[in-house]
C-alpha cells in the first residue's frame, strides 16, 4: 500500500512538472547543435495550433550562411519555396553559389490536437562562427491568429527555433 501511493505521488510530482513544459510549447528544432562546415537536417516540430485553432500555414526564414536548402514535401500540404540573392557568395563543391532558398512556407491543415514535422536539409557554410546560434524565425499561421516565433532572446515569449554552432571537426 505504501508502495502505491510513493508511486502516485512520485506520478503526480512528475506530471506538475511537465505541465509548464505543455503550456508554453512552441515550435522547436529536433537537432540543436551543429558545426560550420556541415550538412545539417532541421526537423521543426509544431505540438499545437494558436489557442486551439488549427495550424493552416507553417513559414520559416532560413538565415545567412544556410545554403542548398531543399524541403521535403508533406502528402497533403502545399509547399512554397521563396529564393533570393545572399548578402555574399559562398562556395560548395567548387561552385560559387550566389542565391538561393530564403523562405519556405508549408500550407495545409493541421489540428490542434496533433502534431507534425517539417523538415528540410540545408549546409552550414564554413564561414559561420562557433559558439554563436543560428535563429529559424518561424511564423505559424492558424485559422484563428498567428503565433510569431521570432524572438532571439532565451527568456522572450515566443523564442525562434534556434541551433547552437559547435567548433568544427
């Protein structure tokens, strides 16, 4: 008897612990770290629409210094790809590479009580600093509001999904 209780206790302290957790969920990053010099997978994941409103537009702005982004598609979902020039040119094995991916932008309908994925592989050019983060502003559109999940600062509100830069290997 005194077992079971112990357990329902130590059940009830874990779940209060996670509830936080599930009231300020935001979309995240599935790998956080990375190194300059890379290909890198970003898996963003989406637990919940705006106030109980479905997910119906889900965009993301690829920062400086990400190249040969290519987004994989969702069954279901309308995929936009917004290219533009980049501030500087890189090089990528032996081409120079002037443009590229600077959005992309998933539309279709997902309901508040799933969650998805969406991902695409990008590379992390050399020139990028380790020990700084790379910041995914990602803007989630819903039938009902938009949550804007842009914020660089750790303690902010509504934080963009974000990728520490480790040193190279």
């Amino acid at each position: 008897m005194t077992q079971r209780i112990l357990r329902g206790a130590a059940l009830a302290l874990a779940l209060a612990g996670l509830s936080p957790a599930l009231v300020h969920a935001h979309v995240t990053i599935e790998t956080k770290q990375a190194a300059p010099g890379t290909y890198y997978k970003a898996v963003l994941r989406v637990p919940h629409g705006c106030a109980g409103s479905a997910t119906t537009r889900l965009r993301v702005r690829i920062p400086d210094g990400v190249i040969a982004v290519k987004p994989q598609p969702k069954p279901g979902w309308t995929l936009d790809i917004t290219t533009g020039k980049y501030d500087t040119s890189y090089t990528l094995h032996g081409n120079t590479i002037t443009e590229g991916v600077r959005e992309l932008s998933w539309s279709g309908k997902l309901p508040d009580a799933y969650y998805d994925e969406f991902v695409f592989s990008s590379y992390l050019t050399p020139g990028l600093k380790p020990g700084d983060t790379l910041y995914f502003p990602v803007v989630q559109e819903c039938e009902q509001g938009v949550e804007r999940w842009i914020g660089k600062d750790a303690g902010g509100e509504s934080p963009a999904p974000a990728v520490k830069l480790l040193p190279k290997p």
